[in-house]
C-alpha cells in the first residue's frame, strides 16, 4: 500500500510541474501580446498626434496665404504668376507640339527604317539566289547567248529574196551544245551571206558578159557589108579570113566563160539551198531549245517566288515566336512576383 501511495504522489508532483511550466508559458505569452497591444496603441497615438500636427500647420499656412493674398501686392503678385503660369502652358502645349511633331517624324523614319530593311533583305535574297544560279550555270554548264548575235542580226537584216527584215535574238541562257549550235548558226549565215554576194557577182557578171557579147555581135553585123566589100575588091594576104578568126575566137571564149559563170552560179545555187536547209533545221532546234528554256525559266520563277514566299513566312514566324517569348517571359516574371507577394502575405498572416 505505501509503495502504491508513494507512486501517485510521484504523479501528481509531475503533473503539477508541467502544469506550472504552461502557465509559465502562457503568462509570457499574454505578457508579450498585452507590449505588442500597448506599443500598437501608442504608435496609433503617436501617429493622431502627427496628422493633427499637420492639420493645424495647414490651417495656419492657409491663414498666412489668405493674409497675404489680401494685400494689393499680393495681389499683383498673384497677377504676375497668373500671367507667367499661362505662358508657361503655353510653351508648354508648344513643346507638347513639337514633342508631337518630332514622334511622327520618329514613326515615319521608324517605317522608312522598317521599308530600307525591306528592300535590303530583299536586296540579299536576290543576291542569294545570284549566286546560287550562278553556282548552277557553273555546275550544269550553261551559258547565255543572244548579245553577241545582235550585230549579226542588224546585217542580216535584208535578203537577196524578199528583202525581209530580222529582229535581232534576244539574250538566252542554254546549255553549251545549243551554244555551239547557235555558233554553227551564226557561221552558215555569214557564208550564206557571202555566197549571195558571189551569186550576185557572178550574175552581174555574167549580165556584163552577155552585154559584150550582144555588142560584138551587132557589130559583127554591120561589118558584114563591108567584109562582102572587101570580097569583091582585091584580096590582102589575110585580111578577112583573120577578122573572122578572131570573132569566133572571141565567140568562143565568152561561151566558155559563160558556161564556166553558169557552172559557178548552179554550185553557188546549191550551196545556198544546203546552208538554207541546214539554217531551217537548226533554226527549228533552236525554236525547240528556247522553248524548253522558256518552260524551265517559268519553273524557275515559279520556284523562286514560292521560295521568296516561304523565306517571308518563315521570317513573320520568326518574329511572331520571338514576340510570343518575350510575352511568355514577362508572363513568368508577373507569375514569379505574384508568388513572392502571396508567400510574404502567407507569412505575415
């Protein structure tokens, strides 16, 4: 029994302890709440002391004004900074104007700085697109043709038949077989401009030929009589026998240089209906060729202005995602403030 009675008295002193050292605890705590209530009170108090303060220094500072105001030199005072108060608005709506004037004079640089940078990129992408056609005609081995034939062309203006005129060939970008074919072109008509003229020599000649020949005929005809004449009359050693030969002679040399201008004149024919089909043919795989190349040129304009346009797209995206990160950062730094102040509020709570 006493050991029983000795354990709750244990107990009870440990329950007591404890219970003391919560008062204890709740005592300071109560202690520390009431220092806080009273230096709250007394900064309220202190605080209603200062705005009074301030209350009665205003009203004394509007008694003073009023005091003032009522003299008349005061009152000219007032005037006088009246007068410079609204010039001071009114400088200050001239300067408002100008400041107006000088941000559309920024906004239109701004644009024409905007419409420069245009042009440049543009600028920049025709260059890129030089020098890859460039690097392509290298490559591939084209060349461009049609300037050095325009002198060409201006000569060749009129032919012997018809007299019909050329426009002379434009510039063209082709591959090297059609260049030399072009070439070939180009040298089959300056030989068939020379056998023209030859053709044309030769006929002038030969029409000079038959002139002669006529002329020594007539005359051979009204030196017959006078032959008969001298027949009738006595004889000389060789007299007419020797007039005669050197007619026939001459007769025949002037058919022999006929027969030789008609024999130049049917080569120089043929020679011409052969260049002139050998230039039908080749004119025809021109006309085929520029075809082509105009059918590739229309690709490539094609192709480079869906390239212009997927270069611009890309850009405005561009542009359109560096706005959307930047808005997204400024999102995140609102986001991160507004985490700090709810966490500092969390806390003061």
């Amino acid at each position: 029994m006493e050991n029983s009675v000795g354990g709750r008295r244990r107990g009870t002193t440990r329950h007591s302890a404890e219970d003391q050292a919560l008062d204890q605890i709740a005592k300071e705590a109560e202690a520390r709440l009431a220092a806080k209530r009273q230096a709250r009170a007394e900064a309220r108090e202190i605080r209603m002391r200062e705005l009074e303060r301030q209350q009665r220094e205003a009203e004394e500072t509007a008694d003073k004004v009023y005091d003032i105001y009522s003299t008349p030199v005061c009152v000219f005072f007032v005037v006088v900074v009246n007068i410079v108060c609204r010039f001071l608005q009114h400088e200050l709506k001239e300067v408002e104007d100008k400041f107006r004037k000088a941000m559309i004079a920024n906004a239109q640089l701004d644009n024409e700085k905007a419409a420069a940078a245009y042009q440049v990129e543009l600028l920049k992408d025709r260059l890129e697109e030089m020098d890859e056609n460039h690097s392509q005609l290298n490559e591939q081995g084209l060349v461009i043709v049609g300037g050095e034939y325009s002198s060409s062309g201006e000569d060749d203006e009129q032919t012997d038949c018809g007299k019909q005129q050329r426009k002379p060939p434009k510039r063209a970008l082709v591959s090297a077989q059609v260049a030399e074919v072009l070439e070939k072109i180009f040298d089959h008509n300056v030989r068939l401009k020379k056998f023209v003229e030859q053709r044309n020599e030769l006929l002038d000649e030969l029409n000079r030929v038959k002139l002669e020949l006529e002329e020594e005929r007539t005359r051979n005809r009204g030196g017959g009589g006078a032959n008969r004449r001298l027949a009738n009359g006595p004889l000389t050693a060789d007299g007419p026998c020797s007039g005669l030969d050197d007619l026939e002679e001459v007769q025949r040399e002037a058919n022999k240089l006929i027969s030789d201008y008609k024999f130049r004149l049917q080569k120089a024919d043929q020679d011409n209906s052969t260049l002139q089909a050998t230039v039908a043919r080749l004119e025809s795989q021109v006309v085929r060729y520029k075809t082509a190349a105009e059918v590739a040129e229309k690709v490539e304009d094609d192709l480079k202005a869906e390239k212009r346009k997927l270069q611009r797209e890309y850009r405005e995206s561009q542009a359109r995602v560096e706005e959307l990160e930047t808005a997204h950062s400024h999102l995140q730094k609102r986001l991160d403030k507004l985490k700090n102040a709810k966490s500092a509020l969390l806390k003061e709570l």
